[in-house]
C-alpha cells in the first residue's frame, strides 16, 4: 500500500513521512492498523491524486490541512506538516504549513512524536527530536512542552488512555502539570463536543476501566463533571469478570448521579440520542423502577417485561449488578438474559391467514401471544392459534 503511495509523493517532489502512532507501534512490535502521513506540502492535493489514480475515495477534507482516505480496505490519514498556535486555551489550534519539526513538535506526547521518512535523502531513518523511543524503552508517557494540557486539555484523557493501554505512567512532570491544568479548570474550557470525543475514544479501549479509574484517582472526572464522580459502578463492573460495551460504561459513570445531573452531563458532553438515552435511563431505572421491584416477584413475567422494555439495556444492566436489594438484580438479569428475547412463534402474515384483518389489530394480537408466552400460558404453535383465534372473537364481539 505504501509504495504507490512513496511514488506519487517522489512524482510530485514531496516528502512524506509515516508519523505518530503507527511509528510508535512498530517500535512497540504492534499491529499497525491505520495509517497517518505527514507531507511536507500539499497533503490535500496529493490525497485527490492518489484517490484518481489508486481508485480510491476521499472520506474527508479538513480546514487543518488533512485528508483521510480509503483505498480498499486501507484507510490512512495525509496531512500538511504544519505549526500550531493556540489563541486561548482550550480553543482549536490555530495552523499554518511548515516543516515536519514543527508537526512533531506540536504532538501530544514523546511517544507520538517520531517520524519514519518514507522518500527524501533522510529515507530509512527515525525522526525523534523529542526523546520518544527512549520514553518507549522506559514506559513513559511525557508532554512536549510544560504549558501542553493547558493548551489542548483533551490531552488530560489521552495521557491517562495510553498509560493504561500501555501499561506505562506519567513521568513526574507532565503527571504534575496534567494536576495543574486541573486546578485551574482547564476541563472548563473545552467544548462537549471535544470533551464527548475524547470521553469516547476511551470508553472503546480494550479495558476500559483501567483509564476510568485512573481518572477517577486524578480527579479528572469530577473536572468533567461533578455526575462521574462516583466511580463505584466502574470498579464493579472491572471486578465482575465479564465484558461491557462502550455505553455500559456510560451507564456505570453516570449512575450514582440524580435525575438532575444526569441531564446536566448530557448538556455538557452534548450527548447524542444513545448517550442521552442510557444516562436518563440509568438514574430512571434506580430511581424509579428499582423500588417498585424490591422485596420480591409481585409482577408477572409478562407485565415485568412491560415495565423493562422502554429502559435501555445498558441502563439495565448496570443497575442489576448495582442493585442493592437481590430481588431487583434478579428480576432485572431475567430481563436481560431471557424475557426481552421471548417472541410468538406466529408471524404478522400467519394471524392474517387466520382471519385477522391487515392493521392495528395485528399487532396487538401479537403482544398478547407475547405476554401469553412469556407467562406460559402457551408453549406450542397450536397453542398460540388458538389464542389468536380466542382473541380474534372477543374483539369482534367487542
């Protein structure tokens, strides 16, 4: 893939580097698995030529000077080498197009700050002004420059990210500088959208609640926003042994908060739909429904099922291993591991085979072959006839 690549950027008179992470992971002997290059000049018009000419496609422009492009099943990142200034903290940098010692220098960390030089004289050679492959040998994560996480404060969720991926820790400076950036309120001067992105990239790690807890230790979540403060269902969900999606870590971050903050952290992350839905249902579930389970099976399967199936899994989920009273974990598991998959066994076209007009009447005919199922009240096809059959008559008696 590369070597097209390199022969369009000799064409064209271009250096090219392979940069950051993927020249971090093949130092680490990991699995490269996007491509990210730096041009030192137009990346934009090279990433248009090579689309054209490798039948690729251009996913995307940038006002940054960047393209991503797909060819094939390879996706990979070109960007113009450039400076970056910042004109208030917290504010997107302001870039302008230079060489490729000061791209590396406007990095986050050491570690992602080295270049493999893929055409020029200096081919073959590592860039590494700033130390990083000594930091990768000592399994340290170290900012570039002392004012780095005021800057950029994404940079605060990113540092602790890759320690836990990596099993590495903050050199004592930049963890001392990460802590300043904090008690200043640099988490305050990003946008949710920033904050939202970053929160992302970290609920999509392997193991997840590595970096959360870290971040729970350093205060960075109560920086974000006073609803994560609490990580308790985090650790629970780390000590269970079992696996969890992305926005059941949301769930566990959000749940010990009210309805209130709840709402409050979906403003500031600016939450789309499924974020937002998991958080109010978390403190919905806890709140509102929790109590009405507790202290035993007074619903039956069918109505139980009612009252679960607006709430989001996840929310579910969460509040199960959460749950204080036993009786509310176990109602909420059979939820999630047996009723929400129970169906009839007749389709919509069988009950109309039967004499069921097309419309309304179907569907509900089929919730109550749902609720008859899920209280055993029919176990075969035959059975389920006949109730549509029974059910069919008494509405048109009605």
């Amino acid at each position: 893939m590369l070597a097209p690549i390199c022969a369009e950027a000799r064409n064209a008179g271009l250096s090219l580097y392979l940069v950051g992470g993927p020249v971090r992971d093949l130092l680490l002997e990991k699995p490269v698995k996007d491509l990210d290059l730096v041009v030192e000049g137009d990346a934009q018009t090279l990433a248009s030529t090579l689309a054209a000419r490798l039948e690729g496609r251009l996913v995307a422009r940038s006002q940054f000077g960047t393209a991503a492009l797909r060819l094939g099943k390879q996706s990979l990142d070109l960007v113009t080498a450039r400076r970056e200034t910042y004109p208030r903290p917290g504010a997107l940098p302001q870039v302008t197009p230079s060489s490729i010692e000061d791209d590396l220098a406007r990095r986050d960390f050491t570690i992602n700050a080295m270049a493999l030089p893929l055409t020029g004289p200096a081919k073959g050679g590592l860039l590494d002004p700033h130390g990083g492959r000594a930091d990768l040998s000592a399994g340290v994560i170290r900012v570039l420059h002392h004012a780095s996480f005021i800057d950029d404060p994404t940079r605060v969720l990113r540092a602790l990210r890759y320690e836990q991926r990596l099993g590495y820790r903050l050199d004592e400076a930049t963890e001392r500088r990460l802590m300043e950036a904090l008690d200043t309120g640099a988490m305050d001067t990003l946008s949710g959208d920033r904050l939202r992105k970053e929160l992302s990239a970290v609920l999509r790690e392997a193991e997840p609640h590595r970096a959360l807890r870290r971040c729970a230790e350093l205060a960075v979540l109560t920086a974000i926003h006073p609803a994560m403060g609490n990580d308790s269902a985090v650790a629970a969900l780390a000590g269970s042994g079992e696996a969890f999606s992305p926005l059941e870590y949301l769930a566990a971050l959000s749940f010990p908060s009210s309805k209130e903050q709840g709402m409050s952290l979906v403003h500031r992350l600016r939450m789309p739909a499924t974020w937002k839905k998991v958080v109010e249902d978390t403190a919905a579930v806890r709140l509102d429904v929790a109590p009405n389970i507790a202290g035993g099976p007074d619903y039956t399967r069918s109505a139980l099922y009612l009252v679960l199936e607006p709430y989001a899994p996840e929310a579910l989920r969460v509040n199960a291993i959460m749950a204080e009273d036993p009786a509310v974990g176990r109602a909420l598991k059979s939820y999630l591991d047996d009723m929400r998959y129970v169906k009839p066994l007749l389709k919509g076209g069988d009950l109309v085979s039967i004499g069921f007009p097309q419309g309304p009447l179907v569907g509900d005919a089929l919730r109550e072959l749902q609720s008859a199922r899920l209280d055993g009240l029919v176990t075969t096809r035959d059975d389920e006839i006949k109730t549509a059959e029974g059910y069919l008559a008494s509405r048109r008696a009605g």
